[in-house]
C-alpha cells in the first residue's frame, strides 16, 4: 500500500518539475567551456642565476633574447587594386664566399708554425720534466704557449747551472730547432699556480695561461714561419670548423717523446663559448672543441686557427678527464684574450709588440722576472 501511494508522489513531481522548466521559471545550467591554463612567460619562469667564470655566453644571448618583448602585428591596410604585372622572380640565394684558404694549404701552413718545447732536469726531484706546444707568432721568433709550460723557463739554471734545460723542437718529427728565452709570463698566473708546479696533474681554468718566448738560437735554418694572430673578434659562428695543430703525447713514455714525437693536426668544431668576466662588458675568452686526437696531454700550447682564414684564434690549454680522446673536453683561450690580458699586466698593445718586441723591453723587467722565479723555487725547496 505504502508503494503505491509512494510512486503516485514520484509521478507529481516529475509532472510538475516538467512545466516548471518549460515555463522557464528554473534555468537549466549551460555546459561549461574551460580555457586551458594561461603559459607564465618563459623569462619569468626561469630564475636569473648569476654568470660563473665558465657560463656558456651562447646561454646569456638566450636570456637577453627572452627578455624581449614579442612584437605587435597590426591588421593589414586596404590597398588600392593595382595593374596586373608579371611576377618578378625571386632573387638568387647568396652562395657563401670560398674560405680565403683551402683546408690543405692550411694545414700544411700551420703545421709549419707550430713548435714543441720540451724541458728536462739533471736528476730526478720534485720538478717533472714537461713536454708540450708552441705557435710562432711573430716574424721576430716569438713562440705563443701556456704559460704552465712557461714557466719553466724561469727556473733555467736553478738552483745550479743546467740543472733544467728547456729546448725547442720543431718538424714532423719534433727535431732539435731552436733556443729560447723567456720574453713574458702574466705575474698574476705565477702568483695563483705557483704551487702546482710540483703537482703531477695540475688543474686550472686557463686564464692568463699565456707566455712568450724569443728565439735567441737556431740549430737549422734561421727562417721560419709565423701564424698571424686574430685579436679582433667577441663571437664565433655556431659550430665554426678550425684546424687543430700541437706535439700531444698522452700515450707515449719517455723514450717515444724524446726520439718519435710526431706533430699532428686536424679539423674540428667550435662548440661552446665561455667568459672569465664576472661584470659587464663580456669578452670571449675560452671555447670547447670537443673530443679529438689531441685532446691529450703535450697539445697545451697547440694552435686553432679559422678555417675560413687561417688566423690563429686560440691556444689549447685544458682538458677535462677521460679514458679516450673522444671522451675529452678540449678548451682553448681566445687571442683577444690573450691580448686584453696582456695589455692589463704588460701595458702595451699585443699586436704592437709582436711586430717589434725590442721596442718594449720594459714589459718584463728583470725584477719582475727574479720575482716571480723565487715563488716558484719556494715550491721546490
């Protein structure tokens, strides 16, 4: 009984529900249309870190770029119907411009450039001998190197006479070539590595790894050939090919170095790019090149040149770490690097002063020179 009373009531109030919504008393609720969530802007959604000694500059052109605000498009204008004329055809795609030198003249021209400098001790302590590379630079006999391979030159007869000989070796198969002195070393670096001089792997970043040494000696023919340098530059184009030329000898003892050292060279690209700066203006001070034949202990000093040119544009100078070449990292300075260095602690133009280096004999005074020597026999003592 309660049932049938129950779905009596049920029926009513379908019934009148019915009416109530035709009448429009009650309105039904319309379907939602949900927007998709509005994208923060990028540039908001990334925090600013602050520029380390190694950040990639390619990465601080990014950031600049999404600072930028999108451009506003206006509606097209109504134009005023014209006379039909032909079509003109598209104009010729611009064919890049020949490299100035083809990759076989410059190899044979930089290789040509392109020195090992080798230093050994009387008896073994705790100065290793030191094998590595040098770029010729000047007419005048000026070798381009690092300065961690430079520095042994202030230790020359120290503490007693040809306790440490360093020469200069030169040819497809390093053969004796030259004498050399000591023309430059920035005080800075000495200062800062003094103390890995002993160390059997040292580290460091490669700024100021720089020196200059003269030729003051021939053991063959006088003349040679010499890289011009570029100091005029603050980007590369992404993936730039450059030639690679240095006396690497990761993989061979000391028997091989000093009788079978062969100089090698090849082309690879110019990957990342990296400052020192930490305030603005920004300069281009170090790029990676990635894992190569010399990516191996005695390439520091080893030349880049631009394939395009065949300027030298960097000096190696680090590696990271790795089993096989092709797992390294090689990183090479900039010569505007070089030459901005060079001008804060020498006070000269670097280009001036490799065209006529006997003109600036107060760039390295023989104080300066006793100095910086005596920090590093502190290391031996």
């Amino acid at each position: 009984m309660l049932d049938f009373y129950r779905d009596i009531i049920e029926k009513i109030i379908s019934i009148v529900a019915f009416f109530i919504l035709a009448a429009g008393i009650v309105e039904m609720p319309k379907e939602l249309d949900y927007e998709r969530p509005k994208r923060q802007n990028p540039a908001e959604e990334i925090s600013v870190k602050e520029i380390s000694p190694s950040a990639p500059l390619s990465a601080i052109a990014r950031k600049e770029k999404a600072k930028t605000p999108a451009p506003k498009f206006s509606a097209p204008k109504t134009q005023t119907p014209s006379v039909f004329s032909p079509i003109e055809p598209a104009p010729e795609k611009t064919i890049p411009a020949a490299p100035a030198i083809s990759p076989i003249e410059l190899n044979q021209k930089a290789r040509q450039t392109i020195v090992n400098i080798i230093c050994s001790t009387e008896s073994r302590g705790l100065l290793q001998p030191i094998t590595g590379s040098g770029v010729i630079v000047s007419p005048k006999g000026i070798i381009l190197t690092n300065a961690h391979i430079g520095q042994y030159f202030l230790l020359e007869n120290e503490p007693a006479a040809d306790y440490l000989n360093c020469l200069i070796r030169a040819g497809d198969i390093a053969e004796l070539a030259y004498d050399a002195k000591l023309l430059f070393i920035p005080g800075a670096w000495v200062e800062k590595n003094a103390k890995a001089i002993i160390q059997q792997e040292p580290k460091g970043t490669g700024e100021n790894d720089y020196a200059f040494l003269l030729i003051n000696k021939s053991f063959g023919p006088s003349d040679f050939m010499s890289a011009e340098p570029n100091f005029d530059f603050n980007d590369l184009p992404d993936n730039l090919s450059a030639l690679l030329a240095s006396y690497p000898a990761g993989f061979l003892g000391g028997i091989s170095v000093s009788k079978n050292l062969g100089l090698a060279s090849t082309f690879a690209p110019i990957k990342s790019l990296y400052t020192f700066s930490k305030t603005e203006p920004l300069g281009l001070d170090l790029f990676s090149l990635g894992g190569n034949i010399v990516a191996q202990g005695g390439s520091s000093g080893g030349g880049v040149f631009d394939a395009r040119d065949g300027k030298l544009i960097g000096l190696i100078v680090t590696s990271t770490e790795g089993t096989t070449t092709s797992s390294r990292e090689l990183n090479a300075i900039t010569m505007p690097h070089v030459g901005r260095s060079f001008e804060k602690y020498a006070g000269r133009d670097l280009a001036e002063f490799l065209n006529s280096p006997e003109s600036f004999p107060a760039v390295f005074p023989e104080a300066e020179f006793n100095r910086l020597k005596q920090l590093l026999i502190e290391q031996l003592i």
